[in-house]
C-alpha cells in the first residue's frame, strides 16, 4: 500500500513537465473613445492565480488602482525611471483555455518621447511578468516536489531502521529458538530419567512391601511360640 501511494505520488509531480514559453504580443483596445495601445501575453494557470500574481506585479511597479476596469497604474517605475505624468492601464481575462494580462497606455496622456519608451518597456514588462509566473509556478511545483521528496526519504528511513529492528528481533528469536530446544532435549532426558527413577521406586516399594509381609509372618509365629511355652 505505500509503495502503491508513492508510485502515484511521483506520478502526479512528473506529469506536467514541460517546457513554457512567454510569447507576447501587441494589444489595441479602446477605452472612453481613446486608443489603448500596448502588450498582452496568455498564461496557462487558473484565473485567480494569475490575477493575483499579476497585481501583485503591478503594485511593485506603481501605484495601482484596481477599483477600475481596466486597472490603472500611476507613478510607474520602469526601466530605471520613475515617471510622475500619464497612466498605465492594465487587466486580466479568461481567453479559452489560459488567462490573458495585458498592459497599455493612451498616446494622449504622454509625451511623444516618453510614449515611444514606455511602449519598448512595456513589452519587456508583460515579457517579465509572464517569466516570473512561470518560475513562481515551477518553483512551487519544485517546494513540492521536494516536499515530497523529504516525505519519502523519511519513510524511507523508518523502513530501514524497522527493517534493523526486525533482523535484530529475528535474531533474538532464533536464538530463543535454539536455547528452547536445548532446554527441550534436556527436559526430555530429565523425564526419561525421572520415569525411570519412579519405577525403580515402584519396584523397590513392591519390594518392601513382601519383605514386610514376611516379617510380620515371622513375627507371629514367634509370638504363636511363646504363647505355647508352659
């Protein structure tokens, strides 16, 4: 049974082994009649996770507001600059069978130099996060694994020793087996000799007992003698 249990152990942390790759690419909405223009990856991971860790990306960057839909980021700090004008939007979205992130920003409410960098850096950020999601992801997969691993490892060690104990308590109990069969062959020469020893003592009481009864016989004829002395 525990063999059976780590076979579908091991089993269940190999399966998804495989390699995943960050494809990003460009992304154009419209938000309040203007243009979002920006970058967008899809992820493999449930909804939630992805949402979570992609918040939590973004508030590293900025200041993040998530009562909107899309969110916006103001503030950023990207590409070693902090910029204190303009928004960043952002969302997540279920898109069939993965999850989508995108960022982007209005060509309105920034510079023409300042837009023309951030729309570079933006691609590496998408690019960046989706890495980090991944890793984050193996790397529970890795704590888990390892987890695992140590479980087993454990149970592999209580095997050992239990397997020591065993062999040491067959041992003991081969020994005990040994000495009991001595003790048994002397127990069966010691009633041999017992059963003799009764019988020689039966025989010696039969014994007694005749020469008993011919000395009482002796007996009284010596008294049937003296009763006829006159």
């Amino acid at each position: 049974m525990k063999r059976l249990f780590i076979l579908l152990l091991v089993s269940s942390l190999v399966s998804p082994l495989f390699s995943q790759t960050v494809l990003v690419k460009k992304y154009s909405e419209r938000d309040k009649g203007d243009q979002v223009e920006g970058f967008q990856t899809d992820l493999e991971g449930k909804k939630d996770d992805v949402a979570n860790a992609w918040v939590k990306y973004l508030k590293e960057t900025g200041k993040l507001k998530q009562n909107n839909s899309p969110m916006t980021l103001t503030e950023p700090a990207i590409g070693g600059t902090i910029y204190t004008t303009g928004i960043i939007y952002a969302d997540s979205k279920e898109k069939n069978e993965h999850v989508n992130v995108w960022v982007g920003i209005k060509e309105a409410e920034w510079s023409v130099n300042d837009f023309g960098i951030l729309n570079r850096e933006l691609e590496q950020l998408v690019y960046r996060f989706g890495v980090k999601f991944y890793r984050d992801k193996i790397q529970l997969q890795i704590d888990e694994a390892q987890r695992a691993f140590d479980a087993v490892e454990k149970q592999q060690q209580r095997t050992l020793n239990q397997n020591k104990d065993l062999s040491n308590k067959l041992v003991n109990n081969e020994e005990q087996k040994v000495n009991l069969e001595k003790s048994l062959e002397v127990n069966k020469l010691d009633h041999a000799v017992l059963l003799q020893k009764l019988e020689e003592n039966r025989l010696s009481q039969d014994s007694l007992a005749i020469v008993n009864t011919q000395i009482k016989k002796v007996i009284e004829l010596h008294k049937e003698r003296q009763r006829k002395v006159n």
